[in-house]
C-alpha cells in the first residue's frame, strides 16, 4: 500500500549546533513518477530475488537560474555496481576505491579459504586485522560536502564515534552531497523502498521513509548545515 506522509527530514548539526529540516512533500510527485518507470530505468528483476529490495529517493533542487531539477539515488550498490548513468555517484571516487578494495579483498577471501584448512587461530585474527584496515581506508575516502561550502572526512565528523558500516552510502547523504557539490539547492526530499519485502519486514514496496537513524543520523545534520542561506 502507498504511504506518503508529510513528515520532514530533520538532523542536527554538531557543527553549529542547530537542527536543519528538509520537507517532503513537494518531492512526492517526483517520487511517484520515478516509481512509475522504476522497470525502464533499472532491471529491476534482483530486486525481488533473494537479494530483497532496496531504499531510492529523489532530491527536488532549484538551480541558480531558477530553475527546478530531480535528483535521484540508489542505497548502496545496484547490481554490483556503484555507478549508473543519470543517478548520482556516492561520496567517494569509484576509481579509488577499487584500486584500495579490491587487491586487499583478495586477500581476506585467500585468508578465509586457508583458515578452512587450518586450527592455526593467527590466521583468523590477521584476517580480522586486514579486514578493519580495509574498512578503516575505505572510510578515509569518503567526502560530505555541504551548503556552508565546508567539507568533511567521515572520521572527522564523527570523531569519537564507531563508523557504522554503510555510513554515507543511502539515499540521502548521496543526494545531498551531490547537490552542495554542484550549487543545487535543495527544496524536497523523498526515499521510498522498492521490491519484495525486507528480511525483518520494516520495508514494504512504495512505501515512504525518512533516512535511517544509525548510518544517516549522525551526518544529516551537517550535509544539511548552511541549506538555509544557500
């Protein structure tokens, strides 16, 4: 069943000590139309296999011409991939990123392959040691960009804090980093899940939600922060 609730994105910032707000009502329409073509734009076929579905959402922005654009964004991956033509890129250079994960996640899989075959436990704990220095880099290459003109690293604005896994790459921080990067100024967000049924039966396809609390929580506020006087 369709759900769209006028409920606004909201998110402090720790930067400057406000909470920042994003409606979502104006960026429904725009949701609905994308709903509508979802089978034209992606193959959509994964998203109701085993794999279940996943969270998309638009960005409704004003140009600085005055003119009105539609954003849209995938969570995480599609189909193995972290770049489609015409959806925004996520918060780290996609060439970098394979370059540091891929030759590093070759060696965690030939680590857990020789531990199957093996008592030795120091096998395991360098695998869990290559695995946090692996996760650790990757975080290194994430950048949030926003409407003060500021940037941040991941580990500096959440300093003192664990770096839940998949901080940055869902709908809405890839938004709104695309559009501080690109002068855009944001007037509506809306994410909606797409495909079968979540595990724990939380999303239901073309249902609306506000972004997630654990990864998206702690960095809304300051991809929001500066929205205002943009």
């Amino acid at each position: 069943m369709l759900q769209h609730h006028s409920t606004a994105q909201e998110a402090y910032c720790t930067h400057c000590g406000s909470a920042h707000t994003l409606p979502r009502e104006p960026a429904i329409a725009a949701a609905k139309d994308l709903m509508a073509r979802m089978d034209l734009e992606l193959a959509t076929d994964t998203l109701y296999g085993d794999a279940r579905g996943k969270m998309f959402g638009v960005l409704v922005c004003r140009t600085p011409h005055g003119k009105l654009t539609t954003l849209k964004a995938f969570s995480g991956q599609f189909n193995g991939q972290w770049e489609l033509q015409g959806w925004v890129p996520p918060l780290f250079n996609v060439k970098d990123f394979h370059a540091l994960n891929d030759p590093v996640e070759k060696q965690i899989k030939a680590l857990g392959r020789e531990a199957e075959s093996s008592s030795d436990p120091s096998i395991l704990e360098k695998r869990r040691q290559l695995s946090r220095k692996l996760m650790k880099d990757i975080h290194a290459l994430y950048r949030l960009h926003n409407f003060r003109g500021q940037q941040s690293s991941l580990a500096e604005l959440l300093q003192g804090r664990g770096i839940a896994t998949g901080t940055g790459d869902c709908c809405a921080p890839k938004l709104l980093n695309f559009a501080a990067q690109n002068n855009l100024h944001p007037l509506a967000i809306a994410e909606f899940y797409w495909g079968k049924t979540n595990r724990s039966a939380t999303r239901h396809e073309g249902n609306f939600y506000l972004a997630c609390t654990d990864k998206c929580g702690p960095i809304l506020g300051f991809l929001l922060c500066g929205l205002e006087k943009s």
